[in-house]
C-alpha cells in the first residue's frame, strides 16, 4: 500500500514538473532541441507597428548540460532603452526556479535595433512574455543534431569610424555632419563573417538556426515605426525559405563601430528591408552546404571586474578649449548666406570672370584698369571665409554633442559610486560552434582580436548580451576623438582584461 501511495507522489511531481521532467530524461551523450518565440512589440496605442518584435528562444540538452539562447530585437538588454535593469536577473531567477535550466546557461542577446520611441511592451510582460518563449522551447525538445559554417556579407555595412589625415577619427551620425572629403584618409575595419550554428531535427529538417553578424540596426523603414530593422527581414527571409516552422535567432555581433553604407544617404527612403534580405540570403547560402552531426554542450560564465573612465574632466576642458579656438575663429566675417550663395554660384560656374562677360576683363586689360579683377580677389577671400566658418561650424556641432555626451557619462560613472563595472563574460560551445559574449557595444577591432586568439576555428562574439554597459572600443583609440570613446564608460585598459578572460574562457570550453 505504501509502495503504491509513494509510487502515485512520485508520478505526480513528474507530471508537475513538466519541461523541466521532459528535459532532464535527454540520455547523456545525445542531444535534444527546442524553439518558439513571443511576441514583445509595444501594445501602446498610437504606435505605429511596420513589423513586430519577438524574443526568440533555442534550448539545447545534451543529457548533461542545458542551455538556452535567447536573441531579443531590442535596443539593449538592461542600461538603455525599453528594458531595465532588473529584467536579466528576474528573466533568469524564473528559469532556473521553473525550467531548472541554470541562471548563468542562459544567454541574452539584443539585436540593437533603436528607432526612436517606445518599442517593447512593459516590464512585466518582457519578462513573462521572454519566459514564456523559453517555457514552450523546452517543453518540446526532440532529438537533434547540429553543425557549424562561417558565411560572408561585406555588401551592407562599413566602419562608420572615419579615420582623418590628421589621426584623429570622425564618426558618421545623424547627429553632426560627416567631415570636409580632404580631411578623410580611411575607413576603418570591418567583419564580414556570418557565423552560422544550425541545429536539425534526426531526420535532416532544419529546426533553429543561429546566426551572428557586426552590425548596428538603425535604419528603419519608409513610413517609420516599429521595427526588427533588417536583422528581423534576415531571419524572415531564413525562416521562410527553410518551412517547416525552422526558426531564425540574429546574435549581434562585435558591431559597436558598423554602420550601414548607405545611413547617410539623402536621396533615397531609409529602408532596411533589401539589406536584410540580402542578409538572409548570405547567410542561407552558406546554411545549406553545412553537415550536421551529435554534439555535446559546454558552457562557461564567470564575472570580470572592468575599470571605469575617470578622466573625464580632462576631456571635456581639451574640448571646452577646442570649441573656444573655433568660436574665434569665426571673426572677421563679412557675408551672410543671402550674399553667400548667388556669389559662390557665380564664381563656381565662371572662375575666370565671375562678374561679368569676359570681354570685360579683356577690355580692361587693353586699358590698364583692373576695378573686376580686385573684387573678384575680394569676393574670393569672403568666400573662403564663408566656407572655413561652415567647416567650423560642423565641427563645433560635434564638438557641442561630444562634451554634453562625456557629461552624461561622467554622470553614470559617478553615481555608480566605484572605480568598477562588473561584467559577466559567458563562454558557450555547442559542437564545433563556440561563441564567447560581453555586455559592452565591442567594437569590431577587440572582436576580431578574440576570434584570432581563440583556439577554436570556429569562433564568433555575441555583444550587446546579459546586460549593458555601453561601449568597448580599442585602448589605442582613446583620445583620437571617435564618438565610441566619448560615450564609454570604461578606461582604456578594460580591454586587455576582457581580451584575456575571453581566451581563457574559450581554451576551457571543451
């Protein structure tokens, strides 16, 4: 009787527990696969929603370890934008309590898709929607198998931090003009890489694919609003060409410093669409030559303790200085734009005799009179003036930005009341796929740098995840004037520091 009443208890906590039942009878050395996705756009009305936002979840067991991956289209996962601080660690603490899948084997990502305005749904729904996703992944694991590819997309971006014959740097932004062509010496690096895990069901139907590319989602699309921007186009054009309910999960990548070629452009809409389908395409491309196979997971999370900057001080008094040198030198201006411009016009079109027919200047040299020629010298030196104080016009715009972001910085730093930021750096390997994170805006350099040093052949970098702490630019960067070190928290030897935690993590995934 007692055998049968224990027997009973037993089979109903089995039964209670759910997926956390069905994933832990995965046998070890197999390995079982789940996805699904919710649904996170805003439910604010007024908003207009051109295509919705999801979080999207992959679990992974292996009889052993369990992991989940979650790539978001938001800006950031906590620090800015619609998520807060506390969604991480609440997100994670159901998890573990409900899935029994470890807090630290669960990797956020955001894909840093940031149009102006509202566009996740509240707080409390982020988490319970995102949990929700993972809740069903896990619910349905079946029997998989997985392999990994690198494909290669150099069409749609660039490094958008300009490097000036002067050394300095000079960020493109809507929010100051792009510097004078013959003051532009470079661009700088770029990573092309689409790095590809794709997970199958046994009988070779595709079931998830992950894929992780440097980039910076702002485009937006013709009529505005919300949107994935084309890191969400990519994955629907994946999604759609492979059926059979495969899912398509976007990792953002080392992009802190990408751009798209055509961010800039003033004379076509702002459309993200056909650059992610050639996105999609690129990366569906390589997704059908690559072979699968078991796998085994692994997975490494350990914190890193990052100096913060402390000279800001110094940087906004060199510009303070800077901004003032400029200010004078708009003395001594003679025209306004109503005389500028019929004037420039005159001399751009007819630089030999702007002022009148040349027979005039002709006349005038037979006679020995030169009344055309010294106001035409005249006008050219107004002229040059005019448009040396447009210059200084755009680079005090910059300059304007610049100090009011290191202030805004200085601020965050201060209040944070220590010299610290800890930052969890997680390393996950799943087969031949070994993917190593930061919370930070890495730019493509420390990402390159990483991929080189890793013992493993197929690396990649997942920024922008478990957190924010804004950007991660190269210690030979700072003070050369690029707007990812002004609006940067942390001190240049941070990247040492998460440089050689990465490798190490990445030598001890197995």
């Amino acid at each position: 009787m007692y055998l049968y009443i224990a027997l009973l208890i037993s089979l109903s906590l089995l039964w209670a527990a759910g997926p956390v039942a069905a994933a832990q009878t995965t046998a070890p050395g197999s390995l079982r696969a789940g996805v699904a996705k919710s649904d996170i756009t805003t439910d604010a009305k007024g908003v207009r929603v051109n295509d919705p936002l999801y979080a999207k979840a992959l679990v992974l067991d292996d009889g052993k370890v369990k992991v989940a991956i979650i790539a978001m289209d938001a800006t950031a996962i906590g620090g800015i934008g619609d998520i807060g601080d506390d969604f991480l660690p609440k997100l994670r603490a159901r998890i573990q309590g409900e899935l029994g899948i470890p807090g630290d084997h669960v990797l956020v990502n955001a894909s840093h898709t940031h149009l102006p305005g509202r566009l996740l749904c509240d707080a409390a729904e982020q988490v319970s929607r995102t949990f929700d996703a993972v809740r069903r992944a896990a619910g349905n694991l079946v029997p998989a198998k997985v392999g990994t590819g690198v494909g290669h997309e150099d069409r749609i971006s660039m490094n958008r931090t300009l490097r000036l014959k002067d050394g300095k740097r000079w960020t493109i932004r809507h929010t100051n003009p792009c510097p004078p062509d013959e003051e532009v010496a470079g661009v700088g690096p770029m990573d092309p890489e689409i790095g590809i895990l794709r997970v199958d069901r046994m009988d070779g139907r595709p079931l998830a694919v992950v894929y992780n590319f440097a980039c910076h989602p702002y485009l937006g699309v013709p009529r505005g609003g919300v949107t994935a921007d084309y890191p969400g186009f990519a994955s629907k054009v994946i999604e759609e060409q492979l059926g059979d309910g495969a899912m398509a999960l976007f990792l953002q990548g080392a992009g802190g410093d990408i751009t798209q070629v055509l961010y800039k452009d003033v004379n076509r809409p702002r459309d993200a669409e056909p650059q992610g389908t050639m996105l999609g395409l690129s990366t569906l491309k390589t997704l059908r030559q690559i072979h699968t196979k078991p796998a085994t997971i692994s997975v490494i999370s350990e914190t890193l303790k990052l100096p913060r900057k402390s000279d800001f001080p110094q940087c906004i008094e060199s510009l303070q200085g800077e901004q003032a040198r400029l200010l004078a030198s708009l003395r001594g201006t003679s025209l306004n734009f109503k005389t500028f411009l019929p004037l420039y016009m005159k001399h751009a079109l007819h630089p030999d005799a702007p002022s009148y027919y040349s027979y005039r200047y002709l006349q005038a040299e037979k006679t020995g009179t030169d009344e055309l020629s010294a106001i035409d010298a005249q006008n050219r030196g107004h002229l040059e003036k005019y448009l040396r104080n447009i210059h200084t016009m755009e680079k005090l715009a910059r300059i304007q930005d610049q100090i009011a972001t290191l202030q805004r910085h200085q601020a965050i730093n201060t209040k944070a009341g220590e010299p610290t930021i800890s930052t969890e750096i997680q390393g996950i390997k799943i087969g031949d796929f070994a993917l190593i994170t930061s919370p930070a805006e890495v730019l493509v350099e420390v990402g390159l740098n990483v991929k080189k040093a890793s013992p493993h052949e197929h690396t990649f970098v997942a920024a922008f995840s478990n957190g924010y702490i804004h950007y991660g630019p190269p210690a030979s960067e700072y003070g050369k004037g690029g707007y990812e070190t002004t609006e940067c928290l942390l001190a240049p030897q941070w990247q040492k520091l998460y440089e050689d935690k990465a490798k190490e993590i990445l030598r001890r995934l197995r």
